[in-house]
C-alpha cells in the first residue's frame, strides 16, 4: 500500500523531469542552429576579391603561354625588331628616375612625422649630428644612383661599345679614399662623444641640481623609486622580493629605510636638473625608452644599468608649444617583452623644482617601521 501511494509522486516527478528534459533538448537544439548560422556566415567580399586575383594571374599566365606556342609554331617572333639593350636600358632609367623622385618626394612628405622637438640638453646634440649625417648622405644616395643610372645610360651598347678599361689608378684610389674617409671619420669620433653624455659624459655645472631614482622594469609595467631626505637610494638584492617588498629593497640599510615608492605609476623630474636613471630588470630582458630626451637604455636581468641627461622643457611648456593641452612625455618600452608589451607605458611629468618637492613631500617611504613593543613591568607586590 505503501508504494501503491508513492506511484502518484513519482509520476509527477517524472512528467517534471520529462518537461525539463525536452526543454532542455530545445534549448541546446537553439544553440547549435545559432552556432551553425555563425559558422554558415562567409565574407562574400572576400571571396569574389580572391576569385578575381586567381583569374588575374591565371590569364597573364595564359598570355604569356600563348605568346610563347605562336612564336614555336608560326616561326613569328613579335619581339625581334626589338633592340633588347636600348630597351632595358630605358626601362631600367625609368626605374631610376620614378625611384630618386620618389625617395625626394618622400624626404619632404614624412619630414613632419620625423622625431619631435628634444626636451633634453644632450637631445640637442643628437639632433645636429642626426641632420649633419642626413646632409651629408642624402645627397651622396641621389648623386651616387644618378651615377648608377647615368653609366647604364651611357654604355648600354648603343654609343660607346665598351668602357674605357685600367688595370690600377692609385690617384683616384687615394682621393677616393679620402674623399669618403673624411666625413665618416667626423661622424664616427663626433657620435661617439655625443652618445656617450648619456652614458657617463654629463656632471652637473656649479649651482646645478642633480637627482638620482631608480627605475624597475617587470612584466608588464614599470615602477620608480625616489631617495628620501638623505637624497640617497639604499640598497636592494633580488633574494628580499616578495610580498610588499616588491622591489626587494634592504630595510636594514638605513638609507633605504626613506625611499619612496610613488602609487601613481609616474614619474615625475626637475627641469634643469641632471637626472641619473638607474635601471634594472626583476625578469627578463626590458628596455627603457624616453624618446622626446633622446634617452635609451636596456634593463637587463641581474644587471644594474645607468642614463642620464638634463630636462629642459616642462610639460606644461611643452603642451602650449605644440597646442596640445592633453600632451605628456612617455616612458616607453622598445623592447618585445612579452605578450603584454604594449603595458609598458608610463607617464613622465616634468615640472620646476618647487613643483617636484610639494609632489615628493605628498609621498610615503615604502618602509613603515615596525610598532614600539611596550616592555611590561613585573609586578612584585604579587
């Protein structure tokens, strides 16, 4: 009798199972027809573009073969009146002439896209001596094509036969020599000076304020640090990271203990100050870019690196030269990272030193002292 009463309940329970089940069933049978009209969507565009290239090259292929089995089975050639040396000649002065125009047009076209103005003192001797060897071999690239195409021109087999042949001409060797010598010599030993100030060429001048932070590249971002009252950064070793210690700065080093670890991922620098950047990488291979100063240095793993260089133009100046209200200097990473590369952007600030000591004053030492342990007294009267 038992059972008998548990039929109508469990019928009930079945028809409720039976109705999930074929809702179930329907909503997964949606699911498929809506996955089926996705995979059913094909780019008809792109296909009929793809069909007009493959009937492009399928018909030059077709010419050219048909071109071929007249001249095998007529005996008539089309193209044996042809002088073949005038016309690769004026094919390939064609070339010359549409390639040298081109790279002219191209010299003026994208001049405005080149570097932007330096904002560093180095960044100005970088920039002279990028323009003196654009000066300089821009117009040896034309003069020496022009040659090129000149003697295609002038011995093709048409007026002269054959050049005027010599086994050795040593003054043309040596003015040769010399005449190429002398300019690379001026801007081998003139970029090595000039791209060694960022380097270790810079000291600061009588009166002049100097800074010293460190930047930490990881993946996928960057992080600085800042000396505290003392001016100093304290020391740091790779086995500390971890926690909050992301840096693995040493807190028993009492320099260390006031150094600054902004939350805002930016930095910020003194206009007219020397700046030294130290770098270094937490992983793998990184690399410090800040191209409106001119300033390039990689941040290798278990290696500490420096640049530095002198700030001359602040943000502010800078956004009303270029009428820009929205514009900031850019720290950059021009190295492939990893998949997140494009994360490795920061956000440079340069401002007076009156600006950049109220915007230190707001930050925190990254180091908070540990609570002063009230020693108790025993009590005697126990």
């Amino acid at each position: 009798m038992t059972c008998m009463r548990c039929l109508p309940v469990l019928g009930a329970l079945g028809v409720v199972w039976a109705q999930i089940g074929a809702a179930a069933r329907a909503r997964a049978s949606e699911l498929a027809m809506q996955q089926a009209k996705a995979a059913a969507a094909i780019d008809w565009g792109g296909v009929l573009w793809a069909i007009i290239w493959i009937e492009t090259i399928a018909i030059l292929l077709l010419s050219a073969r048909l071109i071929q089995l007249v001249v095998r089975y007529t005996g008539y050639d089309p193209f044996a009146s042809w002088d073949r040396d005038r016309a690769n000649m004026r094919l390939w002065m064609a070339v010359g002439a549409v390639g040298i125009a081109l790279a002219i047009w191209g010299a003026f076209k994208y001049a405005p896209f080149t570097l932007p103005e330096s904002a560093s003192l180095h960044g100005r001797d970088i920039d002279s001596l990028r323009s003196f060897t654009l000066s300089f071999t821009f117009p040896a690239f034309v003069l020496v094509h022009a040659l090129l195409f000149y003697m295609i021109w002038r011995y093709y087999n048409g007026k002269s036969q054959r050049a005027a042949y010599e086994l050795t001409h040593h003054g043309l060797e040596r003015g040769a020599l010399i005449a190429i010598s002398i300019p690379v010599f001026i801007i081998a030993a003139w970029g090595i000076y000039v791209w060694s100030k960022p380097v270790h060429g810079q000291a600061p001048s009588e009166g002049q304020r100097s800074l010293e932070i460190e930047v930490v590249a990881e993946q996928f971002q960057w992080r600085a640090r800042y000396p505290g009252a003392d001016g100093k950064l304290g020391r740091y070793h790779y086995t500390l990271i971890g926690g909050e210690n992301v840096l693995g700065l040493d807190f028993t080093d009492p320099k260390a203990q006031d150094d600054i670890l902004p939350t805002l991922k930016e930095i910020h620098l003194p206009v007219g100050a020397l700046v030294t950047i130290h770098v270094r990488s937490k992983d793998v291979l990184h690399s410090l870019f800040l191209p409106h100063f001119r300033t390039h240095i990689y941040a290798v793993p278990g290696q500490k690196n420096q640049v530095m260089f002198v700030p001359t133009i602040t943000t502010k100046e800078m956004r009303r030269k270029l009428g820009d209200p929205e514009f900031d200097y850019e720290l950059a990473c021009n190295q492939l990272c990893g998949g997140a590369h494009y994360n490795m952007r920061m956000k440079v600030v340069v401002e007076t030193w009156e600006e950049y000591q109220q915007w230190l004053s707001q930050q925190k030492p990254a180091y908070t002292p540990p609570a002063a342990v009230t020693s108790l007294k025993p009590n005697l009267n126990l």
